[in-house]
C-alpha cells in the first residue's frame, strides 16, 4: 500500500519553465507507461508530489508543478530526491546510437514468428492414448493448441510475428552503462538538453518534448549491467 503523497519540494534545479494547457498532457507520458497488466498502477500516468508521472519501473517521465489529488501508486518521492542528487553530477553527452539493434530468435515461436494449429491434435490439445483410448495431453503441442509454423497465420506475442526481438546492448555514457532500447525510446519522444549518469543510480535528465516543445519534463533512467 503507497504512503500518503507528501508534497515534494520545489528545486530551481526540478521546477522549469512550464506552458500549460486546460488538458494535462498525459498522452505524452503514456510512451513511458508499463505494458506489463501485473502493475495496474503503472499502465497509464499518475499524479504524485505536484507531478504529474509516467514510469515503467526503468524509465521515469515527470512534469513538474502539476496540481490535482494524487493517486494511489507507488510513492515516487524518493525517486525524486534521487534525480535531484543525480542533477547535480556532472552531464555527459548522450552517443551516437546504432541504428541496428541487437536480436536473437525468438524463444517462444523458436523463431518461427507464427503459429498453426497442431496437426497431431487438430487444435484441440488432446488426443486419444491409441492403446486405452484414454484422453491424454497432446505431446506434439503439450496441450497448447498450436505449434510454431513459418507458414501459420496466428502470430507470435511475443515478437509481433518477425521471429526475433531485441535484446540490450550496454551504452556507456560517463560513469554508467545503459540499455540501447531505452535510449532510443528517450530519444524518440524527447529533446533531452542535459544528461548527468549517476553511477549504479538512476541517472537524471532534463528536456522538453518533441511532440510539444513548451512543455518540460525531469526525468531518470536505470543503468544496466553490462553482460
């Protein structure tokens, strides 16, 4: 259960110049938002601390001095405080990124990217045990249904029926590494003016939008570990 949202302390460093209109922007953090259905609370942008916040665990987005009553999400003050510190390192310039990431196939469709219904079973996951005639589970699909099949029409999940997904690539930027996805993400949505890498910490950012430049964000990002 969140703590009751205290209010945060406004900071010269946090507090930018904000143009805002009568709707909170909040399609603009929704990029930012999980997708992961097991964190409700993070699926769409939420307002704590005068902020309002879109956050995927890994990457956080926040517009600052943004009234209303807060929500019931994990309390982010101590994230807060934690881009704060990380504002007042040193910035580093944010590389060049590779225009090609990283993949390799896909585990789920064995990088096949689609699937068809299992012609052992005829799609129903069961078949019949050919000395007692018993039901058993189909050991071609192992009771799944469908087998991974180039020329299927269902298409996989988990990579979007292309067969491959991307798989992090450490950058590093100062004294931190940081995944490529994420950056590319960053870089896709933001126009980010100062970078500062924070160690093993979350590092800390400052920007504003490109799908709208008047409004202004904080923001950090998790380093990784390079593998």
């Amino acid at each position: 259960m969140a703590r009751e949202a205290q209010q945060a302390p406004h900071s010269p460093s946090l507090i930018l110049n904000l143009a805002f209109t009568d709707q909170m922007p909040t399609e603009l953090l929704q990029p930012f938002c999980s997708t992961d259905t097991a964190r409700p609370t993070l699926l769409r942008p939420f307002l704590q601390h005068e902020h309002l916040i879109g956050t995927d665990g890994r990457i956080f987005i926040a517009i600052p001095g943004t009234d209303g009553q807060p929500a019931l999400a994990p309390d982010i003050y101590p994230v807060l405080l934690s881009i704060r510190a990380a504002l007042e390192k040193p910035r580093a310039p944010l590389p060049t990124l590779p225009e090609e990431g990283l993949t390799v196939p896909c585990k789920h469709c064995d990088g096949k990217g689609h699937f068809k219904p299992c012609p052992e079973c005829d799609g129903k996951g069961v078949t019949k045990c050919c000395e007692c005639e018993q039901e058993r589970t189909c050991p071609e699909c192992k009771g799944e249904c469908v087998v991974a099949d180039a020329s299927g029409k269902e298409p996989c999940d988990h990579c979007e029926g292309k067969g491959s997904r991307l798989v992090a690539t450490a950058i590093p930027i100062g004294d931190s590494q940081y995944s490529d996805i994420l950056l590319k993400k960053l870089v896709e949505h933001l126009e980010i003016q100062s970078f500062h890498p924070n160690g093993p910490y979350v590092s800390g950012f400052v920007g504003h939008f490109r799908a709208n430049p008047h409004v202004t964000f904080i923001g950090g990002l998790m380093p990784i570990r390079a593998s």
